[in-house]
C-alpha cells in the first residue's frame, strides 16, 4: 500500500526533496588567454541550487595541452564506459579521475569517513534524505540487519544521483579590433592596477585596450558527465567491510587499499553554445563581473542540455503554489514555452521506500517564464524579477504544494 507524503512546512514555503548531488571541477589551460580570469572565475561559481554541493577539495586542475587526446578507457581500472555513449565524445579524464581517487573521495564525503580513523556515520545521508531525521534514529535503532536496509531506496536516490562535472574551459575572441590579453598576470588585475593608477608600466597596454578586449570576451564550455557507481555489489562491500562508528584498523585499510573498486560511469557530454553575452549593468572597471557571467551562462546551458537530455540527470523541483500553479525553476533550467513537466506525487510504502507517481503534466505560461540565469536582474531580462515560473495545466488535476515536478523530452 501506497500512501501520499508531502513534506511541506508551513510558514517559509520549504519543501524536502531528494537533489541529485555535484562535484565540480576545471581543466585550466594557462597557455592560452584569460586563463587566470577564467580560473578565479570558476572559483566563485556555486553549485546550481537544484543540487547539493558535493565537492572533495580541489576544484582547478591544469594542462598545458591545448588539445586532449581521445583515447580507448577499457583498460583503465576505477573508471567505466557506459554501453549507450558514444565515445568519439569522451576525453582522456579516466586516468585524471583515477589519480585524484574522485569516485572513493565522493563515498567519503557522503559517510563522513575520518581518513585519519576511518570512522563513519550516516548524517549526511539523514540530513539530504530524510526529512525527519528523528524517525530515521528510530529505524536505524530498530534494525538487525545492516544499515543499508535503511537505504534501499535512499541509497539509489541519493548516492547513485551523485555526479562530477568536467569543465574545460577556454576563450574565444569574437570582437572586432579586440587586443586579446594573456600571460601569467590577470587582465582583471591590470585593469584594477591602471584604473587605481597603481603602474607606470609602459609597455602595459592601457586601460581603453583593455576593456575593449573584455567587451569582446566569451568562452567556450566542453561539460563532461560522469556519475557515480553505487550499485548493490558495491553498497554491500562498503557496508560489509568498510563502515564503522568505532576505530577499526582492518576497515580503515580496507578502505584505503580498495579505491580502485569504487567507480564513475561516463554520461555524455555537451558543448556550450558561444554565443554572445550581453554586459549591461556591469561596470567597465570590474571586468572580472564579464568574465564571471560569460562562465555562468555557459555552464548553466551546458548543464540544462544534460539534464535535457540524460534521464539520470534530471532535476525535480517541488510546485511552491497551485493558485497558480508555480515553481522556483526558470530559464537557467532550460525552461522554455515548448517545455513540458510531468507532476510527480511522493508516496511511501509501509516500509517507509519511497516512489514517484505521475499525476499529469504542465507547461509554462507565454510571458511568465522566470529569468534566473546569473546577472539577469542587473541585465534587465525580461521576467529577471518574477522570482518563479507559472504552469498551466496540460492534463490531469489534484496538485498541490510539494509535488515534484520533471521536465519531459
């Protein structure tokens, strides 16, 4: 038996759902222009709300390549090729993803694990799971078998919806008359230097050459998708032989000399489009505000077309009112008049597992489409300050605050 759970709170409008989870991080190519920029740039970038930050440390990796080589993956233990993907697409990042250990890093972080103890606990799991965390104490207590009889559905959900975004990022110069500035220092710091008149530097270019080359700046975005491998072979090694809330030597090392078997599956990837950004509202003097929009928008399409097209990484998003029918997702989604969201109800067996059940299907209003993508507001984008998207209804009826909603291909 199935019942309806809506986890709704009164007062804030707060709804709990389960987010897919991202680590995110960059390949940097500091022999080609603006690569500081883009660098300090990524750094700031925050992870899309609709997902948890997941990051394990270091976010910017360097190459001096300017190509990367495509090459066969098979071979490469810690790393797996999905069957479905077309690997003309995928880049060499396996050994990359196996030297820095991302996959076990990732398990880590969702466990807490002490590298130093090896000691675990299942906090993280509660607090992005759960929305009682009160009630999980009590299964937990109650169980004899172990913990992951608590996550048979949650563990799928919530770590197998863990994924890592590669980045490589680089200009493209698309303005007339443009001078494109490199090297090692920042152009964002040049211009702030000769702006405050802090350099007599001859031989620096001066401030107008500067800013027109900003005015031309933009980039390109390869995003490559990959998502980690929590399937039941490896869900019962960890909880067999790798979790404990007590010192234990034998588990620690277990850990630490089984890296290796934990794994990401390659996804797909996409490419941003280039196209030109508008830099209304942004200051001359703060060209870094350019390079850090460009960069935004960029992913933001990159990881809308994703989640276009790879069921996996699909975001749901809880309606926060029917009356009208409204929802915190915009433009930086990928939400569009054509798009269309199936309307999902949570339910949850007397075993406490949760599902979704489509009760119909909704597509946004003409004109009521929410412009969240980065800066839109200082930009004056039309819809930048509605603070929601409205829906109307394509069929069925029943819907309130806390369904989810999912965009349909």
């Amino acid at each position: 038996m199935m019942s309806p759970v809506c986890h709704a709170q009164t007062g804030d409008s707060i709804y709990a759902y389960r987010k897919g989870s991202i680590c995110s991080v960059m390949i940097s190519h500091r022999d080609l222009a603006f690569a500081p920029d883009i660098e300090n740039a990524f750094k700031e970038m925050p992870i899309p709300d609709k997902y948890n930050d997941h990051n394990v440390g270091k976010q910017v990796f360097y190459t001096s390549d300017k190509k990367v080589e495509v090459e066969n993956l098979k071979n490469h233990a810690g790393f797996r090729v999905n069957a479905s993907s077309n690997k003309e697409e995928m880049n060499n990042f396996d050994i990359f993803l196996q030297k820095q250990q991302i996959a076990s890093r990732l398990i880590a972080k969702w466990f807490h694990r002490s590298r130093t103890a090896g000691i675990c606990d299942m906090e993280l799991v509660k607090e992005r799971g759960y929305a009682n965390a009160s009630e999980v104490d009590k299964r937990i207590a109650s169980l004899s078998t172990r913990k992951d009889a608590l996550l048979q559905d949650a563990g799928e959900e919530l770590i197998g919806s863990t994924f890592v975004l590669i980045n490589d990022i680089r200009y493209i110069d698309r303005s007339a008359g443009s001078s494109v500035i490199g090297g090692v220092l920042s152009a964002a710091t040049k211009v702030a230097k000769i702006s405050k008149g802090k350099t007599n530097d001859l031989d620096k270019p001066d401030l107008g050459t500067l800013v027109a080359s900003y005015k031309g700046f933009n980039v390109k975005i390869k995003t490559y998708l990959y998502q980690l491998v929590w399937d039941e072979e490896i869900a019962s090694f960890f909880y067999n032989d790798i979790y404990t809330e007590q010192p234990d030597e034998s588990k620690k090392e277990m850990f630490e000399n089984n890296r290796g078997k934990f794994s990401l599956v390659y996804v797909g990837m996409q490419e941003s489009s280039g196209k030109d950004i508008s830099f209304i509202g942004i200051n001359e003097n703060d060209p870094q505000k350019m390079v850090l929009k460009a960069c935004n928008r960029a992913l933001d399409e990159n990881i809308a077309n994703l989640q276009k097209n790879f069921d996996v990484f699909k975001i749901k998003a809880p309606l926060i009112g029917t009356e009208p029918l409204r929802c915190e997702i915009g433009k930086k989604e990928g939400v569009t008049e054509k798009s269309q969201f199936e309307v999902l109800e949570i339910v949850e067996d007397e075993n406490g597992h949760i599902d979704y059940k489509r009760r119909g299907v909704i597509q946004p209003v003409k004109g009521k489409i929410w412009d969240n993508r980065f800066m839109a507001v200082e930009e004056g984008a039309e819809g930048a300050t509605l603070g929601y998207t409205t829906f109307e209804t394509v069929r069925g009826s029943g819907f309130y605050p806390g369904m989810l909603i999912r965009q349909m291909k």
